[in-house]
C-alpha cells in the first residue's frame, strides 16, 4: 500500500505509464473501469482519485455506495482482477488509490472492448484486426519486463545518470532508489529489476545486453562502400539517446544567418528535431528479442537513414502514423517521465511537417523486418555540363523540365531509385516512372543491377 510520502512524490512527478489522477469519482463510474483495465493490460498501476490535472492534491470523498459502485464495476472485468482500495490521508484532504496489478491472464475485457495503456493514455482497440493481434501478443512477455537476474540496483545503477533522469521527470530522491523503482514498476513482485530499470539506469548494460547499442555510420558517396566514421554508443539509453543526437549534429551541414546585431539563426540542412522523434522510436519500439541486430544511424551525402529491428506491430500497421504502442511500455514510459516524448501516435505526422515545413521531401517509410525511415538532404546545385547540353541540343524537344530535373539529380547522386527520385522531386511514383520511360527510351540514363537493389543512372 501506498502511503502519503509515496503518494506525493508520485503527484509530483505527474500522470504516466504507471500513474493517473481523477479529481473526483465521474459520474459514469464506468470511466474508471476503462483505466483500471487499461493498466491491468499494461504492467499495472496507480490510479489516484483527489488529484486533479495540474498535479494538486484537492481531495475527494467518496462513500459506501460509491466505493461499492466502483468495486462491482471492478467485477465486471473478465476475467476477474483483484484490486486494492483505500484512503491515505495528505495534510487533511483525502486521496483514495485504486491499486491495479499486472494482470496474469491478459488480455482484461470490459464491455466487451479492450483498453491499454500507452504512455499516460488509456487507448480502446477498436477494430477486430487491433483485438487480434493485442491477444497475439498477450502471449508474449515485453523484453523490457523481463527480470534482470544478477542485477544489483545498489552496486550497478548509474548514479549520475539516475539522478539527471530523477531531475527530468520531477522526481525527488529523498525516496530510497528501491522504493523509486517499485514505484516505477521496475521490479517484480519478488523484488528482481526488471530489464528496463537495468536498459535504462545500469553503469554498462552492454555487458548483459551487447545488441542493446545503436551503431553510427558515415559513408562517403551514396552506397555502403567507403566508411568515413563508425562510432558505436553503449550505456543507459537515455545517454545513447544524447550521444546519437550529438554525433547526427555533428554531421549534419549548417548555414548561419545573421538577423540584426547579435541574433544568429541556424539552418540545418534537415532539421535537427526530426532526428529527435526517428532516434527516440528506433529505442522504444526497437525488438530487443532480436539479439543479432542493433539500432542503426547511417548518414549518406544525399540521405540520412534510421532503423531498427522489428517491423510495425500488426494493429500499428493498420493505422500507421496515428496509432503508437511500444513493444518496451517500461522504457517508453520512462522516456515519458523526462518529457522526452510527444503526444502518443503524433511522431510520424510531426516528422513529415517538419519535412514539409523546411522544404523537403517526406520522409520515407520502410517497415518490413526493420523499421526505416529515411531523410532526403537537399539537393545541391552543380552544373551539370554535357548532359544539360545533351537535352537541350539532340533531344531538347522530347525532354521536359521534369525530365531535366531528374538527370541533374542523377549528376549529382548516381544509382537512386525511384522511390528515392520521387522523394527528392516531391512528385508521385507514377508521374515518375512515365518522365524515367522517357529518358530510358532516349538513351539519357538506364537502370543497373538487381531489381530491389538497384538505381538509374546516366548512359
């Protein structure tokens, strides 16, 4: 049970994965049954009642008939789920906690409908497909809620690490580090850390989780032939994350305007926060059951590419672009407490305006085994010589601009594919394949190599 200590540093830390606040019983009692079975489908949780949503403790009554109402809505979920309630007096007002387990026997029905937990949101699954494939993975165990054997949050937590993520998320440390970790649902009910709490916060986790590491690679050219600079980043995920993000940057060109006196305005030719949501989703939905594979960053001249193993999951893929679940709730959920994390489901959408917004194409999405999104650089102008004389002399009147527009970008970057072209173009694949039949049959460029793995270039 919860007491008033526990309670506050959990108020003050805000809603999560694991947490929610009611400032009062709804009217519908039924409400509070959808979050209670959204955590017992997730890895439990605390739902707060008295505690409204700028994190104040307001206090609630609530009495017999009330809290008998709530628990013979509680019965009403199948299969059965046994929850704790009680009152914990804070400094005179009353906060009732309805304590959730993890349920053992997911997935938990009420109403006939599914509800999970997805970062500080519960979530109905709506469709039958979506209801499917919630009871395909019901059957598995998240990688991130696996016990940790050998783990020792005492000897091996990163304490400096631990202490900035305590200081993101608002969390005061005047908790022993393993009451803070029972409150984030990072251990067992025998006390074991969960693989999560040891990703996250262990000194060298890649002593136990090798694969757990993402891989950065500069290439010189637009194929994987020449290798400029290959760093590899280990340690708690959250300093992976930085480290990733700083070595992109590092990367990356940037061209600096200056605006009145002293005011100095950054232009990256892509624009940094895209990276922010591509690295954070290649480490929460990576599949960590993969142990042969790590997350990736490659950096092209003409692209920058981010993957990682396991494709989208079946009720992901439906909606993809609106719709999030992690197959890491634990690690997302921590990521959530820092503030590192938008709205659920909103990443895709916000990379491609971010795309849109700086004048460049949309990312490009490939989702079978590996998750990849890749980003298109702009493309930069070179005089093209021969070849815009070529066009504009022997066959300049059976080549349009669009045409001239791909063979200046083929000058420039030998060996794209189309999907590629399109991107860069902003045009649609059918529009392009009609401009490349053109040019094809007038001898300007031809297409090498095998059929998935090969690109057009100037004859």
């Amino acid at each position: 049970m919860l007491n008033a200590l526990q309670i506050l540093e959990l108020v003050k830390a805000g809603e999560g994965y694991n947490v929610d606040f009611k400032r009062s019983v709804p009217s519908k009692v039924r409400e509070i049954v959808y979050e209670v079975a959204g955590f017992a489908n997730a890895s439990g949780g605390y739902l707060l009642i008295g505690v409204d949503n700028d994190n104040k403790i307001v206090g609630a009554e609530i009495d017999n008939d009330k809290r008998s109402a709530i628990q013979d809505a509680i019965g009403e979920i199948s299969p059965s789920l046994k929850c704790k309630i009680y009152a914990v007096d804070i400094d005179g007002k009353t906060v009732w906690v309805i304590d959730i387990p993890c349920g053992k026997d997911k997935p938990y029905i009420t109403g006939g409908v599914i509800y999970i937990r997805e970062g500080a949101n519960c979530q109905k699954l709506r469709t039958a497909e979506e209801m499917r494939a919630f009871f395909a993975e019901c059957s598995k165990i998240f990688y991130d809620a696996v016990p940790c054997s050998g783990f020792d949050m005492f000897k091996d937590i990163d304490s400096q690490n631990f202490k900035l993520f305590l200081e993101k998320a608002h969390i005061s440390d005047t908790l022993p580090i393993s009451q803070l970790f029972d409150n984030l649902e990072l251990l067992t009910d025998e006390g074991v850390v969960k693989n999560a709490g040891a990703l996250f916060f262990g000194r060298e986790p890649e002593r136990k989780f090798p694969h757990a590491a993402i891989r950065c690679v500069r290439f010189k050219g637009i194929d994987k032939v020449h290798i400029i600079d290959d760093k590899t980043f280990v340690g708690p995920l959250y300093r992976q994350y930085v480290d990733t993000l700083s070595w992109i940057e590092s990367k990356l060109d940037v061209e600096y305007i200056i605006e009145g006196t002293d005011a100095r305005k950054e232009i990256w030719e892509i624009p940094l926060d895209v990276f922010k949501e591509a690295v954070m989703n290649a480490i929460c939905h990576r599949d960590f059951y993969e142990e042969g594979a790590t997350a990736m960053v490659e950096i092209y001249d003409d692209r920058v590419e981010i993957s990682n193993p396991g494709g989208l999951l079946p009720m992901v893929a439906e909606k993809f672009g609106h719709k999030s679940m992690s197959r890491n709730p634990l690690i997302f959920g921590l990521f959530s407490r820092m503030h590192l994390v938008e709205k659920i489901g909103s990443g895709i959408p916000r990379m491609c305006q971010l795309m849109k917004d700086a004048g460049l194409p949309a990312p490009i999405f490939d989702t079978k085994g590996f998750f990849t999104v890749t980003f298109m650089k702009p493309v930069k102008e070179k005089q093209v010589g021969t070849i815009n004389g070529t066009i504009n002399g022997t066959i300049n009147g059976t080549i349009k601009e669009r045409e001239k527009q791909i063979v200046s970008l083929l000058e420039l970057h030998e060996g794209l594919s189309a999907v590629a072209i399109a991107a860069q173009l902003n045009i649609g694949l059918r529009t392009l394949m009609r401009s490349i039949k053109t040019l094809s049959d007038n001898g300007v460029i031809e297409y090498r190599g095998a059929k998935k793995t090969g690109g057009y270039f100037i004859k």
